[in-house]
C-alpha cells in the first residue's frame, strides 16, 4: 500500500498521520448538500462572472443556490447581482444576502463600512474570514453552493480545500496559451487535494459577428479540449464575448444572462452523489 497521503483523513487507518481532518463544522442550523469551487490560475479571466452564471442557471432549475464569495480582497459577486447592504443575524448566527431571484450570498463586502474600501489583511486573518462564511453563516437548505475564489492556490483555496466538503471543482480559463499553463497548476492542486475536476470553462472563446453571421475566435482557437484530455476532464464549456454580460453585470442584473453554453456543465452537476 502507498504511503502517500490522499487527505481522505476520516478513513485514513493511520493512527500516528500527521495529517488530520481540518474541515470545519457547519453551523448547526444550515444545511448544504453539494459545493463547487470556481477556481483559475490566473485573475482576469472572468472567474466570478462564470460563479455567478453557474448559480443563476442552477437556481432556474429550480434549486436551492448559494455563493460563497472566497476572493476577499477582490469580492465582485454583490455588485453582479446588485445587494448591498450589511447583513442581519442573531446569536445563533448570520443570514446570507438574497439575490433577486432566491440565491445566497456572502461576501466580505456586507461587512465592511464602505463596499470600496480596500482589505488589508494578512493570509491567516483572510483564510480565518472564510472558514467563518461556512461556519457562522445560516445556510437555508443548500441544494449547490458554488464558492467564488481567488485566483492562484495559496492561502485561499488550499483553506477551502480543507476547511470544507468541497464535491468539486470548476476551472475557468481563456483561450491564450499563457493562461492554460497557469490552470494546469490549478488542476493538479485539485488532484492533489483529492477533489475531483467537473470540467473547464473557457471565457472569451469566440465571438458570434452579429453582422455576418460568423463565428470569430478573436484571441486564437482553443485548446480547452486537449487540456481536458490531458487531465482526463470531462465536461468542457465556453462563453462567447458578449457585451451583455458586462452589462449586466455592472447593473447588477447578472441573473438576466444567457446561460445556455453551461447547460451540459450544469447536467453533469445533477449527477453528483
């Protein structure tokens, strides 16, 4: 048998590991059934415009839909779906910002004095934040949380990793060859971690000319599909350029979007266990 840790500690029969199980406990009046990090290697490629999609378009499919805004120094999910605001609670914990068409949301952004205030904190007080997302939130019976990160693998996501029963990853790229290197990181993080890859999806990947009709791959045609293959990923998906989406997003009213190019994407969700 190997002895290479899998990070599987509650059925590790190692008594002397020093590893152990770091995942943090619920707060005991939520339920969550299934989480889906969104991840990428690299910033700008538009990694929180696909969170926010992919709980847009699970929450019309009638489930119950949340977002964990991970990326804390740089939170975009309440400007894209237009909440603001600070947040209410009670002893027993804090209730998620609600979305205009039933999704929770947390962020630091409802904690802070001015939503435009920069986050000046060191990576154990900002990996501490999100831990307290999923332990002192009040989570209302969660069919999919998806939890927006921040781009890289430090502190952050290797916290949610281990912090939180995470089914599985998302990995959004772009079509330049740079940013695919960056993302083969990301994935081999997730192997790592021992947390399944659900698929890629690949921003930016061609613009349909309203005028003539073509498609046009404006930054180069994709290889999303060979590193899929390489990394045995088996769902891939791709949003083309499209004005709208910026617009709406910076009116807050991403939920209006097209989220047709992640119907497949989202099947595959449904098959979790």
């Amino acid at each position: 048998m190997s002895d290479q840790c899998n990070h599987d500690c509650g059925n590790c029969s190692k008594s002397n590991c020093g590893d152990r199980d770091m995942r943090e406990k619920l707060n005991q009046f939520s339920k969550v059934d299934k989480v889906i990090a969104v991840v990428s290697g690299k910033g700008g490629v538009g990694k929180s415009l696909v969170t926010s999609l992919l709980a847009t378009a699970m929450q019309k499919r009638g489930k119950v839909t949340a977002i964990m805004d991970a990326d804390i120094t740089g939170p975009s999910i309440p400007k894209a779906f237009g909440l603001k605001g600070r947040l209410d609670g009670t002893d027993s914990g804090i209730y998620p910002a609600i979305t205009r068409t039933g999704i929770q949301a947390v962020s630091l952004t409802f904690f802070l004095e001015n939503p435009t205030d920069p986050v000046v904190w060191r990576g154990p007080v900002i990996a501490g934040c999100v831990k307290q997302f999923w332990t002192d939130m009040i989570w209302n019976d969660v069919d999919y949380m998806f939890v927006d990160m921040p781009p890289g693998t430090g502190d952050v996501p290797l916290t949610v990793f281990q912090s939180i029963p995470v089914s599985g990853i998302v990995v959004v790229t772009s079509p330049q060859e740079l940013v695919s290197d960056i993302v083969e990181k990301a994935t081999k993080m997730a192997n790592i971690m021992n947390i399944p890859i659900l698929g890629i999806v690949e921003n930016m990947a061609y613009f349909d000319c309203p005028d003539c009709g073509k498609r046009h791959y404006i930054y180069g045609k994709s290889n999303v599909e060979k590193l899929a293959k390489d990394y045995n990923i088996p769902v891939t998906a791709g949003i083309p350029i499209n004005p709208d989406y910026a617009r709406l997003v910076d009116a807050g009213r991403v939920e209006e979007a097209n989220t047709a190019p992640l119907d497949q994407l989202l099947d595959s969700f449904e098959k979790l266990k």
